[in-house]
C-alpha cells in the first residue's frame, strides 16, 4: 500500500480536506467578482459608461478585485494540497500538475494588476478613456491565456484522480471535460470574442463535485496499493 503520510507529517486525507476547504472559498469569492461585480461595472465595447460605472461604485469594484485576490491564494494553497494528495499516483506529474496551476496564478495576478491599475488612473485628472480601454482589454486576453494552462492543470488533474484508486474514476472524467469548457471560454477573446458561451459554465460542475466529494469522503481517504 501507498504511504499515507509524506515526510512532513501531512496526510492525504488533510490534504484532501485542506483543498476541499481552499475550493469552497474559491466558490464563495469567484462568483461574487465574475459574476456580479464586474459585469455590472464592465461593459464590454463602452468604455465611458464603464468608467462611469467604476466611478460610481469604487468600493464594490475594489471588493471585485480583492475577491479575486482571495481566490488567487487560494489557488496555490490547491496546488499544494492537490500535490500531497496524487503524490500516491505519480510524484513526477503530480508535481507537474502543481506548478501548471502556479503558472496559471502568477498570470492571473498579472492580469489582476491591470485592474488595479484602472482604479489608480481613474484617481488621477489626467486619464484617457484609451488608457482604460487598453488595460481593460489586457486584463481580459492575458486571463484567458491563463486559463489555457489552467486547463492543462486540469488535464493532469484529471489523469491522475482516475488512475489513483482511492478517488472516484467518475470525477477524473468530469474534470476532464471541466477542463475542455475552460478551454473553450480561454480561447473565446482569441478566435470567436462575440461567441455567447453562458453553456460553458455548466462543465465546471466537475470541479463543483470534486470539492463536495473532498469535504465530504476526503477525511476517510486511504491510498491504494
């Protein structure tokens, strides 16, 4: 049988737990800034009215942007738990899988400054609505090459969940095809940036059902032999 427990003392069922709790704060603060903060403030092909929406709304929109930030942590302490707890499968793509997800926080940050910067030009006299509209439309294409390695995480995620064993072989295959929507929507600025892709966030219920199986069962998770 597989060791339960790495040089650290760290178990793989805390290491199930501690990434089952880090995705719950994920869902509580991803939706908040993707779904309704920006949005609401961001409309995408008019840049005045947004800027007038910011304006107007400066504390939500900084709200927006630290959930974000809260996220992003939240995303390498994943990483970690998610390492320790496919060790078992395969050390060399496990931490593979790892750093993917590391790469793709360190350019969603990157991106994050963008808006950041937004917020700091709005506060000076002398911004232009170009200014605005360029950081804005960087944010959005470097998040979505972002995403492209997050789905490469999600690829490996996916391989190793479904050969370990001691994980439901049904969530490897929703999160490949939770990757392939990810996918879709990181490609979408690049190759059809008018597209309507509202279906694409049905696939992220793989990762919706690994989260609830890691809360729920990961406290009892053995490794196989």
């Amino acid at each position: 049988m597989a060791a339960n427990r790495n040089n650290d003392g760290i178990t793989l069922h805390h290491a199930a737990l501690i990434a089952g709790f880090g995705m719950l704060l994920m869902a509580a603060t991803a939706p908040f800034a993707e779904f309704f903060v920006f949005p609401k403030l961001i409309v995408h092909g008019d840049v005045e009215q947004t800027i007038r929406n910011i304006l107007a709304n400066r504390a939500l929109y900084l709200a927006g942007v630290f959930a974000c930030l809260i996220n992003f942590v939240c995303d390498i302490v994943i990483a970690w738990a998610l390492y320790i707890l496919l060790v078992p499968v395969n050390r060399s793509l496990s931490l593979l899988a790892a750093w993917f997800r590391l790469i793709y926080t360190a350019i969603a940050v990157s991106a994050l400054f963008k808006l950041i910067a937004v917020f700091r030009l709005l506060n000076t006299p002398d911004y232009s609505s170009p200014q605005i509209r360029f950081l804005l439309d960087s944010f959005r294409w470097d998040w979505s090459m972002s995403l492209m390695l997050f789905d490469i995480h999600l690829g490996l995620l996916a391989w190793l969940v479904y050969r370990s064993g001691y994980i439901p072989r049904l969530l490897g295959i929703l999160l490949a095809i939770d990757g392939l929507g990810w996918l879709i929507d990181g490609l979408s600025p690049y190759f059809y940036p008018h597209a309507w892709l509202g279906f694409v966030s049905v696939t992220s219920l793989g990762e919706l059902f690994f989260m609830l199986w890691l809360l729920i069962r990961g406290g009892k998770i053995q490794a196989a032999g």
